[in-house]
C-alpha cells in the first residue's frame, strides 16, 4: 500500500524494511502483538461504547478530510466473524 502511495505522488519505492526503520524513527510509536480473545466475551461488550468509537472514527474522517480510497483495513475486508486471531500491530507507545 505504501509503495502505490508513493507511485501516485512520483516517488521510488519503499525498502524491504521500511517499517521497522519507520517504527524505529517515530518513539511515539510501537509495534507488538495483540492477543487472541474469547469470542463469546467480546459479545458481552458494551455496544453504545462502540458506537461511540466509530463516531468518533467518522468525526477524524470528516475533520481532516480523509478519503475513503486511504482508509485501509478497516473497511476493506469486513470483520471476519468468530475469527480472532494474533496479529502484529503498530500501536501508541501509550498503549
């Protein structure tokens, strides 16, 4: 994604290990697992506080005017249900 990114502002590609040298430069950053969780736990999770996060979601969108084309997987695939898995994500390092 980043390298179509770069195609359409006339840049060259980025490196084999751009994102741990990208991760590396930004100390407010970090990379790290996330864990797999119970499936019937996270039905009992509060729908409103959920809500409340896309909302917000979509008030960046609006305020900063991101286009739909540079949101990226989020929408793109849907949500695979049942499917939690462990996955390594890059997260503020407040997290």
């Amino acid at each position: 994604m980043a390298n179509l990114l770069l195609a359409d502002r006339g840049a060259t590609c980025v490196g084999r290990n751009w994102t741990g040298n990208f991760i590396n430069q930004h100390p407010k950053i970090k990379s790290m697992f996330n864990h797999k969780h119970d499936y019937q736990r996270l039905l009992c999770q509060d729908p409103e506080a959920i809500n409340d996060w896309f909302q917000r979601v979509q008030n960046i969108i609006t305020k900063y005017r991101i286009m739909e084309e540079d949101i990226h997987n989020f929408n793109e695939s849907g949500f695979l249900m049942g499917v939690i898995v462990t996955a390594k994500v890059v997260t503020g390092t407040e997290s």
